[in-house]
C-alpha cells in the first residue's frame, strides 16, 4: 500500500504511478506546490487500485485542516481493511 499527501509532482513518480500497489492520495484544493489538476492527471494515469481524496480549501500543508486528512487517513485505511 502507498499513500501520497500532497504529493510533490515536480519528482518522477513514475514507480509510484505505475505500481499494482494500492495507492491512496490526500490532497489539498488549494496546494500551492502541486497543482490539483496536476495530482487528478497523475491519478487517472496510475494503475489501479487506487483512490484520492481531496480536502476543500487546504493548501500545501493543511494548515487549520489536520483532522479532515487524519480523517480521510482513517476512512481509507478502514475501507482497506474491512
């Protein structure tokens, strides 16, 4: 399982893209180092399984916004899990 919170797209995330690994993606609407419309081209392009969450208004660092990427934390895990 591999789980990217705002992923830094200026690397080569090539490996991570192409993984038959479970990938789960956090990122914030508003991430000021990665694009949103970079991560969804990267997710479309990533094999499956896989899932993204994006949390409303968060910047880069989610900053005041902690507990909804904790929470998205535990709702992937658990979905994983159950």
């Amino acid at each position: 399982m591999l789980i990217g919170i705002a992923i830094p797209l200026s690397r080569d995330f090539a490996a991570v893209r192409d993984s038959t690994k479970a990938k789960f993606l956090i990122h914030g609407e508003r991430d000021e180092i990665s694009s949103l419309h970079g991560v969804r081209r990267f997710y479309a392009g990533a094999s499956e399984p896989k899932d993204l969450v994006v949390i409303d208004g968060a910047n880069h660092v989610f900053d005041g916004q902690q507990t909804e990427v904790a929470d998205a934390l535990e709702d992937l895990l658990g979905d994983w899990n159950g």
